[in-house]
C-alpha cells in the first residue's frame, strides 16, 4: 500500500502544487523533457507502445517550457560540464529519441520558427529506412492484432509466445514484453500475423534519411547518438554495451562529417554498471549521456537525466510537477 502511494498517488498530488513552490523546495537546475516525435496521425509503428503527443498538444509544451525556463542548445550544456560556461539559472532543452520522421515534417520547423535548440537522437541501423527496429515491429504486431481476439492466427501467437516463455494478461501485453535477446521471435509472429516489416520501412519510410538529417543540422540542430539497434542495455554484456555505443555515434560521425559527442541510452539507464559509464568516457569522443530518471541526478556527473512528455494528455505544467514530487520522493 504504502508503495502504490509513493509511486501513484503522491506524483499525481504533485502535480496540482503550484511550479513556483516546487522550485523552493526542489533544487533543479535544468529541465530535460523528452519526445519522440509529435503527430495528429495514427502511427502504427509507434500507437501500439505509447501515445505521442498530437501536434496540439507539443505546440503548448513548447510555449510552456519557453514562459517558464530558457533555452539552451546541447553545446551549452557540455561547456557547462566542462566549467567553460554557466547555464542561465532555470534553462530546458528538449531532447527526441529514435530519429522518426516527424522530427523533419512536422517537429523540427515549429522548434526553429521558435528558436529552440534541440537534440535529436536516431537509431544507426533505422536511418535511411535501412530495415525496422525492434520496438517498431512490437508495436506494428499489437497493431495487427486489433479484431483478432480468438482468431487461429492470435493462437498460434499464444503458441509462439508459450513456446517462447513470454508470459502477460493478453498476446498483445505478450508482444510488448519480449526481450530483446528474444527479437528473432517477432519476425515468426509478423509471418502469423502477415507483417511485411522490411516492405513497412521501404514503403512508409517511419525514420529519418541521411540527406534529412543533413537539413536538420544545417538548421542547427544537434544530432546525438542511441544505439545501432536500440538494446535494453541492461540485457547486454558490458562488450555488448560499449560496442553498441562507439559503433553508434563512430557511424553518425563518418556519415556526416562531425564529432559525435552525445550518446541517449535506449529505454533506460537501470542495471547500466558504474564500469560503463567510467568506460565510455574515458575512451572515445563522448562528452554527454542522457537517461530517463526524471529530475534526479544520476552519480555519473556527465550523465543527465530526462523525463517523458509522452503516454499522456497532461498539460506541461502538471507533467513537470509529477516529476518534482518523483525527485522529491525518491531523493535528488
């Protein structure tokens, strides 16, 4: 019970105290908020995971985050680290991970005709549509199975998923949990289910090219890393970790001629060795990582935290102050 409180019911009580007295009570410098894009469309290789925030609603974030804190660029932010720079007290910079293509159509003009700097983060192996990613192909399968309930082809994907020790409440909750050592066993349940995830990536091209990511930092945008094919880290060896890592941010450095110097973890930093991190800064290009543990700061200095704006129809505002409850429950 007491548990359910602290996770629940406390954050959604944060949410109606007014931002100034958090502030008081909070000390936080900076504000990280995170997307993955923003559409008024039903995405299929995105709607079965999570909601994204309709255009509507990401119009108001920004004005939000523009009335209440300053904008900085990615580069502020590494100077800062370095003792080269002082951040404004109450800054934002908005981060996007997974490199869709909303970022070109439809997020990426409306932070330049407002002038906010931002970091976009795609997957290596996604870029140029190349094939589809493994969150991707979960949430087109949970998509497929819309109508399917006691079908033969449902089934046989209960079969697939018995066989491979996935257990939840439905197939779809199923499909949603298998791990990603587990991925071969997507493309068995998109045959069932009559997935064509290599035609799906050629045909509605869900992620960035390579001459789009050329525009977008032409406008001045940042480009991090995040992985080649987007792991739970947690699940891979420390080889694993650091060689998803540096192939990563070597390849975006290659392909467009600059020194890739920010990495985004995939999904989350939890289970991630302190060896890593030591690892990974103390060999490479890497001056910046970013997680998603809210407004809590992480042991690594380097590594910042950032919090979801998504899976939800709040207005910022309240958003914001779910994450200063969690940073006051759970400790800076």
């Amino acid at each position: 019970m007491l548990t359910r409180i602290k996770k629940i019911w406390l954050p959604r009580f944060a949410s109606y105290i007014p931002l100034d007295l958090w502030r008081r009570v909070v000390d936080v410098d900076w504000v990280l908020p995170h997307w993955h894009g923003a559409s008024d469309a039903d995405l299929p290789h995105i709607s079965g995971l999570y909601r994204l925030r309709s255009l509507r609603e990401f119009k108001a974030d920004l004005d939000f985050f523009l009335q209440a804190y300053t904008p900085v660029s990615l580069q502020d932010l590494i100077r800062h680290l370095d003792g080269d720079y002082r951040l404004p007290k109450r800054c934002f910079l908005p981060t996007f991970d997974d490199g869709f293509r909303e970022i070109y159509d439809l997020v990426a003009p409306l932070l330049y005709e407002k002038g906010v700097p931002s970091v976009f983060f795609p997957i290596t192996a996604a870029i140029d549509n190349r094939e589809l990613c493994y969150p991707q192909k979960m949430s087109l399968l949970v998509h497929a199975l819309h109508g399917q309930h006691g079908s033969a082809a449902e089934r046989e994907c209960s079969e697939i998923l018995d066989r491979e020790g996935v257990e939840g409440s439905s197939v779809a909750r199923r499909i949603s949990s298998i791990p990603y050592c587990q991925r071969e066993a997507l493309d068995e349940l998109g045959t069932v289910l009559g997935c064509d995830f290599l035609a799906y990536a050629r045909s509605v091209q869900p992620y960035l090219t390579s001459s789009q990511i050329s525009e977008l930092m032409r406008m001045g945008f940042a480009i991090g890393a995040h992985s080649v094919n987007h792991p739970l880290y947690s699940e891979e060896t420390l080889g694993e970790q650091l060689l998803e890592t540096h192939q990563s941010m070597d390849w975006l450095s290659e392909r467009f001629g600059f020194e890739c110097q920010a990495f985004a973890l995939p999904y989350r930093d939890l289970g991630v060795s302190h060896e890593f991190f030591a690892e990974v800064f103390n060999h490479g290009n890497l001056k910046i990582s970013f997680g998603m543990d809210g407004l809590r700061r992480h042991y690594c200095p380097r590594h910042l935290n950032r919090f979801s704006m998504e899976r939800t129809d709040l207005p910022a505002l309240q958003i914001l102050a779910r994450q200063y409850g969690r940073a006051l429950c759970y400790g800076r």
